[in-house]
C-alpha cells in the first residue's frame, strides 16, 4: 500500500527545522540551504537588537526587531536563493538557498 501512495505523489517529503543564531555581529551560519516547506529560526544571541529581513524589492521576510534571547521564523516556500541582512546594522548579511 506505500509503494501506491508514493507512486502517486501522495505523500509529502519531511519538513525540517534549521536554525541561524545571531552572534557576534553575524549570522550563523552566513549560507543555509534549506528544501521548500522547512522552517528557518534566527535566534538572537547578541545583547542589542537584530532583525532578519530578506533584501529586494519583495520581502518574502522580516522578523521585525529581535532582542536577546527572541526567535523570528520564516516558512520557505519557493525554490530560490534570497539574500537577507539586520535592518539595524546592514553590514550583516546572510543568504538563504531553497531547493
């Protein structure tokens, strides 16, 4: 029976969990790859405010400000490679690439 459930395309692949702390001043890690339908954490580590928020004309994210200790989530839904930064400190970058 799970052979015809995965020869239909019934079944859905596992979602994961990944995990950017803010640290230091940086993202870590800088480069995640992630598959469509994981769910990417950014957990600020620092003792100032951070966010994390994609760059481009289409905010596909912004975890809005972030102190120490908050968590901001972001749900991947299309394949692609999005850059994000800190609105607060822009010399922080990082890169999300969904597959």
């Amino acid at each position: 029976m799970l052979w015809l459930v995965l020869l239909l395309g019934l079944s859905k692949p596992p979602t994961a969990m990944r995990t950017v702390e803010i640290r230091g001043m940086e993202f870590h890690p800088a480069v995640l790859t992630v598959a469509v339908g994981d769910t990417v954490v950014w957990v600020n580590r620092d003792i100032v405010p951070h966010t994390a928020t994609a760059s481009g004309r289409v905010k596909a994210w912004d975890t809005k400000q972030l102190s120490q200790g908050q968590a901001g989530r972001y749900v991947a839904r299309h394949k692609g490679t999005l850059r994000y930064s800190c609105t607060f400190h822009p010399t922080m970058h990082g890169t999300l690439i969904v597959r």
